[in-house]
C-alpha cells in the first residue's frame, strides 16, 4: 500500500505527464484519419480490372499472357507512389501518439492495481513501434516494387503479383505487420479494460479502446470506420488535458482505484434512493404528541341542507 506522500508524487507525476500529452492526443486524432483519407482517396482513382477483364486472355487461349489486365493497376500505384507513403507516414505518427497515451494508462493503471496485466506494457511498445514503423516500411517497400515493375519490361501475371504481394519483402513486412497489429490491439484491450477497473476510464470510453484496438488490427470499412480510433484518441486528449464533460474520474485525482459500479451495483442504489423517497413521502406531517390527533371526518354539505328544511317544517307546524 503506498503511502500518503508516494501518492500525492506519482499523481503529480501523472499530471504532468498527461498535460504534456494532451495536445499530441488531439493531433494524433486527426492524424490518423487523415492518413486513411489520404490513402482511400488516393487508391480510388485506381484502374480496377472486371472478372471479364480479368478472364479475357483465358478466353482468348493465352493462359500466360505477356501482358497482365493488372499492369495499369501496378502502374497507378508506382505513380502515386508519394500520396501513398504521405499517408501512411501520418497514420504511423497518430499511432506513435497512441503508444504514449497508453503507456500512461499503464502506468496509472499498475499504481492504483499492481496485480493489473503485467503484459501490457510490453505489447503497447512491441506493437505500438513496430505497427508504425512497418506502415511506412511496407508502403515505402510496396513503391519501390511497383516502381521496378513500371519501369521493366516484364508485365506478366507473376511479375504483377511480385510487385503487390508475394515479393520476399512484401511477404515479410505483411506477417511482421499483423503480429504487431495483433500486439497493439490486445494491448488496446487489456488496457482499456484495465483502467476501467481501476476507474480511470468511463465504461463507454473503455468499450470505444475496446473498438478502436480491433479496428485498428481489421482496418475494415476505410476511413470511415477510421473515425473510432480517432475519436478515441481525441476524447483521451479532453481526458488528460482535465476538460473532462463533468469532472474527471475521480481516480485520477484520489491516486487510488475507485472502479466503476456495477449495472447491478447501480439497480439496487436506485432502488434503494427510491424506496427512502418513498419512505420520505410516507412520514406523517406532525411530529411528537400531535401526530397522534385525528381530525374528525368533516361532514357533508347534504346533511346541513336537511337539518335546515326540517327547522322550516317544525316553524310550520
């Protein structure tokens, strides 16, 4: 158990920490989907090749023919060879940022819960470093290829191939690539959930790293599920700037886990305030001796009215 004054440094430590981060979280954001924006924009003016393009030559007889339906594709992408590597360039950055949020998470996470995942320190640096410096490896890599074909006089299928998947180098840094994205987003996982515990995080926040680790690993849709990470990384940088909606967490602050209640935990709270409102509203008005007088049921207006008529009748009489 740490002690009054260790606490009070490692959240000085913390504040510093975040306040310096807080700004490159922001960047990192949009960073990152600008990098996808570039890349899908760039990739969208491809030439693609039809499945009856692509069968023509077959067709045609010519089972190798000396000239690929894909050639003006590979072309393309030697052409814009430079767009490509810009953008990825800027997603490696953005996930730089992401690395050094985490890491802060970890730490935080680990001083208020030592018994959190000890691998997640070690999976956010292999993954975070490796996955950025394999985006622009690969890319950087996957121009030369493409350039060395446009440039050749080999334009046949398996030179095609060579040049987009199955070089040596293109074969390598893509296995590279997914056991670092793997890396990174168990990493995403096992910290976000971490910090949850710990209640540095809001619950929706931690399902959003949750989210984002896996989009980050499947890039599927574009850049238009590329906004999740991204808005995961620009609300970590409200987070730590302490411009958090309502107060931060107070985990943060206390330098001790204050884990987020339960949905059963918050059934029985409200149903505990609302049966003491209940109990509230049912106490009667008077307190001591007098709440024990009963006011006498007042009568009805009818039984004054026939009191009165029989008066009248008896004056008659």
């Amino acid at each position: 158990m740490p002690s009054s004054k260790e606490i009070k440094e490692e959240v000085a430590s913390e504040t510093h920490r975040r306040n310096r981060l807080a700004v490159s979280a922001f960047g990192g954001g949009f960073l990152y989907l600008l990098g996808g924006i570039v890349a899908s924009e760039t990739l969208r003016g491809a030439p693609t090749v039809g499945l009856l393009q692509g069968i023509a030559p077959a067709l045609a007889g010519e089972a190798s023919p000396r000239i690929s339906p894909r050639t003006s594709e590979v072309k393309f992408i030697s052409h814009h060879a430079f767009p490509l590597i810009a953008g990825s360039a800027l997603s490696a950055i953005s996930v730089i940022v992401l690395t050094l949020i985490l890491l802060v998470l970890v730490d935080a996470t680990r001083f208020r819960r030592p018994s959190s995942w000890s691998a997640a320190r070690p999976l956010v640096l292999v993954g975070g470093i490796g996955l950025a410096v394999l985006t622009v490896g690969h890319q950087a890599i996957s121009s030369i290829q493409t350039h060395s074909f446009a440039v050749g006089h080999d334009f046949s299928r398996s030179a095609v191939d060579k040049a987009l998947t199955k070089g040596a180098a293109n074969e390598i840094t893509e296995y590279v690539d997914l056991l670092a994205g793997l890396a990174l987003m168990a990493a995403l996982i096992g910290v976000s959930l971490g910090a949850l515990r710990v209640g540095l995080l809001p619950r929706w926040m931690a399902i959003l790293g949750c989210f984002s680790g896996v989009l980050i690993f499947l890039p599927i849709g574009g850049a238009t599920f590329e906004v999740v990470p991204a808005f995961f990384m620009v609300m970590m940088g409200i987070l730590y700037a302490g411009r958090w909606p309502n107060g931060e967490p107070p985990a943060w602050a206390s330098g001790e886990a204050r884990p987020w209640p339960s949905q059963a935990e918050r059934r029985a709270e409200y149903a505990e305030q609302r049966a003491s409102k209940q109990a509230a509203k049912g106490r009667p008005a008077l307190s001591g001796a007098g709440a024990d007088i009963v006011p006498a049921p007042a009568q009805p207006a009818a039984n004054g009215r026939s009191r009165k008529r029989r008066r009248k009748r008896g004056t008659r009489g």
